[in-house]
C-alpha cells in the first residue's frame, strides 16, 4: 500500500469535509448523541502492517453504536459457531435498523446480526455462561485486544442516555423473548446491548480494531486474536450485504466495499487484504449513517481504485 498516497488523499478528504454545508443530522433520539459537534470528521486508515494513518479529527472519540455488532458478533461466532445461525439470519432486511415488522413473520428470528434486533440475540449468546459484568469485561478486552490498546471504555453518559430512551429496543427484545429466542432475563441482555453500543473509540482506534478483518488471523501474526481467514470474510460478506441497513445496496454501489455504520457517525470499511478504515461525521443521511463519512469513504476508495468488484 502507497502509504504517502493514502496520506495525500485522506488529507484532501478531510479539508474537503471540513467545508461542506450540508452535514445531515445528528442522531436525537438518544439524547447524548444530540449534543455531539457535528462539524467533526476524522479519518483513519489502518494497512495491515505498519502505523496508522490520520487525517481531521481521528483521534477524537465518538460513540460507536451499531459498530460493535461487529465485534459482538466475532465474539458471538467463536464461541456457539455455525449453531448461532439457527437464532438469527443472514439477510439484508430492507427495513430500518430498529424496525420490528419482520420479527412477527418471522417468528422471532432477526434477519441478521447487524440490525438492533440482530445484535439483542448475538447479546444473549455472548451471555451464555457468565453474568452481565463478566461478558462486558470480555467484549472491552476483545477490544483493548484488536486496539492495541491497554483499555478502552464505554462512554457512561452515553450509556444511560440509551438506556433511558430504551422504548423501542425493549419492544424488540420482549417480542423475541415471547417467541423463545432469548435464553437469558431480558434486562440482562438489553444492558449487555446498551453498554456495548456505548463503546467510545477515536477513528485511530476503530481501524486498527477492523484489522483483523483486513487480514485475518494469518497475517496478523503472534497477536491474541484468533479469527480463521474464513470467518472473516464471511463478516466482511455481512457488513457488505446488511451493515448499513436498507442503504447496504446502494454504499456496496456507492464505496464497494464490507461497511457497517453506526448512529454515532461513524463507518468502519474493509479493504480485504489492505486495510481497514474508519469514517467519523456525527451528522446521518435518513437511513441513519453517517452523511459525509459515507462520502469520504466512497472518494477514498474511488481514488485509491480500491473495491471488491
Ligand atoms: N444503540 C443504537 C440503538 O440501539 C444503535 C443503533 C445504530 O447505531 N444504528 O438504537
């Protein structure tokens, strides 16, 4: 990878960023989210060997939100494997990221990982077998892990924030509940979910988490994470396919590549074999991803030739 060349473009992204008018919005309904800057961009490149690689704010933090599906669901895959899919789907949902219309057609079984409902199931399997506080522990250390970092930390406003505001994430869980795909006490599984959403990272850190999906577990060398090449493409085929909701058809047009977003601003994308990248712009479009940093994505990996395709 032309490291110097990363360097320009994410440097003329980032200026670039910095003058557009038209943000989007920040996410309201979480009131904590409300109150975030959304003048921010920051941008982060992390190749699979070598330093990270700035531009804009990149190591200011931010909520990651629906970000963490992603490492929820590594985690969740390394323990129960393939059985995880009898709970939940591998299918772009076409709906909203909180929607509940499918869960009722559906008996109970969420469309994917990487929808709220998704992610409240992938919560209950990483509850299998310790309490609420000793797999909280587990994701921060996956993630302190993947970082690199000594420690990372949920943002505890943020937390609480979600929590108070929790109305329609509890009508999920309770519908799976009533249809028996949930093993533990709902309240459990809604704080696993809640705490994980509210993981804070800058974008240095988010990329260097996505690395393992850029590489897998062979090129990564002697680290602690252990993910099989396999694994991680078939997560990079789901970020593709479902990580942004109903837009995941038009940013695989768009930026064509393995995508997951967060109401945070936030977007983490894959460039398999390369790198992996992390976008941050507080302000979302309609589906609820992040307006600019979905732009810079697809500048970026239009100016790099970078694609699946
Ligand atoms: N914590 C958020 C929620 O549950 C996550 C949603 C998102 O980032 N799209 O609604």
């Amino acid at each position: 990878m032309d490291r110097a060349a990363v360097q320009a473009q994410i440097s003329r992204i980032a200026a670039r960023m910095a003058r557009e008018k038209d943000r989007g919005q920040v996410a309201r309904y979480i009131p904590e989210l409300a109150q975030v800057d959304p003048q921010q961009f920051g941008i982060a490149v992390a190749p699979i060997k070598g330093e990270v690689i700035l531009a804009g704010q990149a190591e200011q933090p931010f909520s990651v939100q629906s970000i963490s599906k992603v490492f929820a669901l590594t985690l969740a895959l390394s323990r129960a494997g393939a059985g995880l899919w009898q709970r939940v789907g591998r299918e772009p949902s076409g709906d909203p990221f909180n929607s509940i219309v499918q869960l009722e057609y559906e008996k109970g079984v969420p469309r994917n990982p990487f929808i709220n409902a998704g992610a409240i199931v992938i919560s209950d399997v990483l509850l299998e077998g310790r309490d609420q506080q000793a797999a909280i522990a587990d994701y921060l250390a996956f993630l302190a892990n993947v970082t690199g970092e000594s420690q990372v930390a949920i943002d505890p406003a943020v937390w609480a924030s979600e929590r108070a505001t929790s109305a329609r994430n509890r009508a999920l869980a309770q519908f799976i509940a009533a249809e028996g795909n949930l093993r533990h006490p709902v309240e459990e599984v809604l704080e696993l979910y809640f705490q994980q959403c509210s993981l804070a990272l800058s974008c240095a850190q988010l990329a260097k988490a996505g690395r393992y999906l850029a590489a897998g577990c062979r090129e990564m060398g002697a680290g602690p994470v252990s993910l099989p090449v396999s694994r991680a493409r078939r997560i990079n085929a789901l970020m593709m396919t479902c990580g942004c909701y109903d837009a995941s058809g038009d940013v695989a047009y768009r930026v064509g590549l393995p995508c997951k977003s967060g109401v945070g601003g936030g977007v983490l994308a894959i460039v398999p074999g390369v790198a992996a990248i992390a976008a941050w712009c507080p302000g979302l479009d309609e589906k609820g991803n992040s307006k600019l940093a979905l732009e810079a994505l697809e500048d970026l990996a239009q100016s790099m030739s970078w694609s699946v395709f």
